[in-house]
C-alpha cells in the first residue's frame, strides 16, 4: 500500500478529535484522506480520483475496520450510535427471552 501512516494510529486521533466521526463512516473516511493529503481540499475532483485509483489513500474498509476495533477496545472513542444499538438489543434479547 502506497500509504505511510498508520491507519489505526491515524483512526484513533480523529476520532479523539472529531467526535463527529465517532457515528459517520464517510466523514471518517473523508478525513483520514484529508491527513493524507493536506492539499485535497483545493484538489480538483479529477485530481483526487486520479490519486484515489491509484492506490493513495487507504482502503475505505481498512478505516471502517479499525474504527469499529478501535471503539471496541476503547469506549471512550464510541459514538452516541452504538449506545442506541446496545439498548435495542437489550430490548430484543428480552422479547426473545419472553417468547421462547
């Protein structure tokens, strides 16, 4: 992979400082790319997808990943989203419970 940082180290630092991120992939995503590419904010499109093709940016699913372990190990980094899921599946572990 053509990319020097380290996707984990760089995941968790923006997900320490835009707790935004914490529950939008794709904002996430945007801004790993950003610290990749400080110039892409002024970069024409054509110039990213060009950039993108060619393998400079870290694979979309590799930041997914390492969000998910990261918020995993460390709950601090966890957004208001997985909060929401856990009390849902309490709900629907009770339901199960009372039908079965």
């Amino acid at each position: 992979m053509a990319v020097n940082l380290n996707i984990t180290d760089t995941v968790k630092e923006i997900l320490t400082k835009h707790p935004e991120t914490k529950d939008n992939d794709e904002y996430l995503i945007l801004k790993v790319w950003v610290k990749q590419n400080p110039n892409l904010k002024t970069a024409l499109f054509i110039d990213f997808a060009r950039s993108f093709k060619s393998g400079k940016f870290a694979n979309t699913e590799s930041i997914r990943r390492s969000r998910a372990q990261l918020q995993k190990e460390y709950p601090e980094l966890r957004g208001n989203a997985y909060e929401q899921r856990m009390e849902k599946q309490s709900k629907i572990k009770e339901q199960l419970k009372n039908n079965f």
